[in-house]
C-alpha cells in the first residue's frame, strides 16, 4: 500500500518572535563572502559526491573541473571528491586530476567513482574499479535500477516503478540490490542510502530505522561508511539522503557518516550546505568523516 509523503524537517531553534536561531556558537564559524554566500567552517568542508561528466561522457580536463575548485573556495570547503557514475569510466582523466592538485594545493581533490548495479555497464565498471583501485581515493556504492528494469528508477519520471510493485515490494527489492552490492565488495562508502524514497512514496506504517537496520548492521561488519546527502531537498521527497533515524542508528553503531551534495554542475557544490549544516547541529552530530586512499578517518 503506498503512502505519498513530502518531508520536510526543521533545522533550527525558533524564538517566541518566531526567528529562527542556530546558537551564537554555531554563527561563530560561519561568514558570508563578498558575494553573498555562505561559507561553512565549521562541520561541512567536504563535498565527497559529485558528477563532473554528468551524465554524458566527458572526459576530465583541467579546463573543465578548475570551476569545481574555484566553487569549493567559494563555499568554504576543503576537500572534493569527484565521483562520476561508473559507466563514465572512460572519462576519468587520472593524469588531469593530478595537474589539477598542483594547480590547486589548497583544496584537497579526491578522485573516486560511483559503483551502482546498471544492468548493462555494471560488470564493466566493477572490472574497472578493481583495475584502478590503488589510483582511487574513495568508491561510492548505490542502486538506481530494479532487478530486470532498464531505466533508473529515481528518474523524475519514473516513480510508476514504485507504483507498480506496490511500496512495500518496492522496498524490499531495493534492500536486496543493496545487500548484493554490500557483499560483492569494492565499495567505501554508501551513497543516498534511502534513494528509493525520491517519489515521496513510502510503504505504509513505515519505519526507516527498523527496515534499514539488518542494512546497517552489514555496513558496520564491512566496516563501511554511508554519507548524508543534501541532493533529497532538490527532490519531490524533500528530505536529505538517509532519513535522520537511520543517520542516528548508524552513528550508534560507529559507521562513519561523510557529507555530499550530490551536484551534476559545479554551481550544486555544497548546495543545501546551509540546511545541513543547521541539521547536523540540531542532531548534536559534530564529526564527519574525511576520505583518503579508502580510508575513512573521523
């Protein structure tokens, strides 16, 4: 039975005035630029999920990735890792990169990809990633197909997916896809955990901690780690990327919890930051996790 619901959360304290505060320790690391844009010094100084290429092939140029670098400056954050969905392999430049880092010694650049389970290019990317391995810095994990579909089903038009499974098939087949991925391995990181809920269509009595906690449970015994990902708030769902009880369960049972923004243009870096900023600070959660070389370090 589906529930359609559009989540939206609060992310700060309100005064009687009905102003909205977020603790004068919290304006303390922020400023705004010349420009006008926030700038986030406190917790959010990464951007570990991004799409140079988008979703067409273009090969990395230093040309084409500096506004990337030039963007992270603007919002304030330190260390970018770009992360292009696999079946653009091709493209990833591992030479344009490091003429990249010389170019740009203050920003950390990392250099990953995004590892799903496309019907087509799915054998072919993992192959790659086992290839290249020792050359990057972070693997995304996630599921955008369906066992059997040839379109993603987080496509803006394909929320009839969801609708005809039903809600509760659909989860569950979305958690089994997720359980492949885990135990097929080469992955770092698990990417918008709770992607299956971008329709803003939900099983129903739907309880996002207990339906992902056998999920996380594997997480932490592969010693994984899952990001929070602002791209949901560009979404019908209208809600980050996992839902905050799952990011709550993770965080007690010591998974790693890392920061994206999920942009397919450089002008996305960071998009959301200041909500998510404003969100960490409301969960009490002040430590994120930093990737290098498949590491994660909090």
């Amino acid at each position: 039975m589906l529930q359609n619901k559009s989540v939206v959360q609060s992310a700060g304290n309100s005064d009687s005035a009905g102003n909205v505060g977020i603790g004068v320790s919290k304006i303390r690391t922020m400023f705004v630029s010349k420009a006008g844009s926030l700038l986030h010094l406190m917790i959010c100084k990464v951007d570990y999920h991004t799409h140079p290429q988008a979703h067409t092939l273009q090969p990395y140029t230093v040309e084409s990735l500096q506004p990337w670098i030039d963007r992270c400056r603007q919002r304030g954050i330190e260390s970018i890792a770009f992360t292009d969905h696999d079946r653009y392999s091709e493209g990833v430049g591992f030479d344009a990169i490091n003429r990249l880092r010389d170019l740009n010694r203050d920003i950390d650049i990392l250099i990953g990809i995004e590892l799903d389970n496309d019907p087509i290019t799915g054998k072919r990317g993992l192959n790659w990633v086992e290839a290249n391995w020792d050359r990057l810095d972070l693997v995304l994990g996630s599921i955008h197909y369906f066992a059997g579909e040839e379109k993603m089903f987080d496509g803006s038009d394909q929320g009839q997916q969801i609708k005809k499974k039903g809600a509760d098939r659909a989860f569950f087949e979305y958690l089994e896809q997720l359980t492949l991925l885990l135990r097929r391995g080469h992955i770092d990181c698990l990417s918008h955990l709770d992607l299956i809920k971008i329709h803003g269509l939900f099983p129903e009595n739907y309880d996002a901690e207990a339906t992902f906690e056998p999920l996380l449970d594997l997480i932490r015994k592969k010693d994984l780690a899952i990001e929070i990902n602002s791209a949901g708030w560009r979404k019908k769902v209208g809600e980050q990327y996992p839902s905050i009880g799952i990011v709550k369960r993770a965080i007690a049972l010591g998974i790693p919890i890392t920061i994206s923004s999920d942009a397919h243009s450089y002008a996305q870096v960071a998009e959301g930051y200041d909500r998510l900023e404003q969100l960490l600070a409301t969960e009490g959660i002040s430590r994120i996790a930093r990737f290098s070389k498949h590491r994660a370090v909090v």
